[in-house]
C-alpha cells in the first residue's frame, strides 16, 4: 500500500504546507500507517502517517481545506483539482486524507549518516 503523489506537491508536504489529500477513488491506505514519502521513484527520506481518512461532498471544500491542501484559496484549489481529474462536480464524494510528515526513515539515515 502506498500514497502516490504528484511531484509538484512534495516540497508543499516537505514545508508542512500540504497535510491533507483528497482523491477521487478510495486510496489504499490505513489510519496509523506509515508510508516513505517518495518523490516519483526516489526516497525523499521521509515518511507521512495517515491520521484519518474519511469522505467529503467537493463542493463542501471550504477554505481551511483548501489551506491544508497547501493552497491560498478553494479557486485554486479547484484548477488543481481539474488539471488531475479533468473536471470539478461539487456533488462528487472524494477521499480525504489527513496526514503529519514523520521519518527520516532508516534507508536514507543509512544512506546520508543523518540522524
């Protein structure tokens, strides 16, 4: 099981500016788990726990969502939105993911000396 994410969010998650994800298919994740945050292929050396997952209405996304999603506002959030998934339909049901960024995991403490 893992959480893909576009590479275009990873220094958002890395800054703590992005804490949450919403998909539109169920993502194969578990509350309490652990997943290596990677950046395509490549280890970023960080890890992300899954604290919740639930779902939500799009058209409910109000601004402190948006926030946590790393963007300024729900309009920007929207034309990211569309530019993955094609289109917006508010009544559309989605999955959302809220995680903390963990880790640095053991394979890149190994790789770099890091601790």
């Amino acid at each position: 099981m893992t959480l893909l994410f576009s590479r275009q969010f990873i220094p958002m998650i890395l800054s703590g500016a992005k804490t949450q994800t919403r998909r539109a298919a169920q993502p194969s994740v578990a509350e309490g788990r652990t997943y290596q945050l990677r950046d395509g292929h490549e280890p970023t050396g960080r890890t992300i726990t899954v604290e919740r997952v639930y779902t939500q209405r799009l058209g409910d996304v109000g601004p402190e969502d948006a926030a946590r999603e790393g963007f300024a506002s729900v309009a920007q959030f929207a034309r990211a939105w569309r530019s993955i998934y094609g289109s917006w339909r508010p009544e559309q049901t989605v999955y959302v993911v809220e995680f903390r960024l963990t880790g640095p995991t053991e394979t890149f403490k190994e790789k770099t000396g890091a601790s």
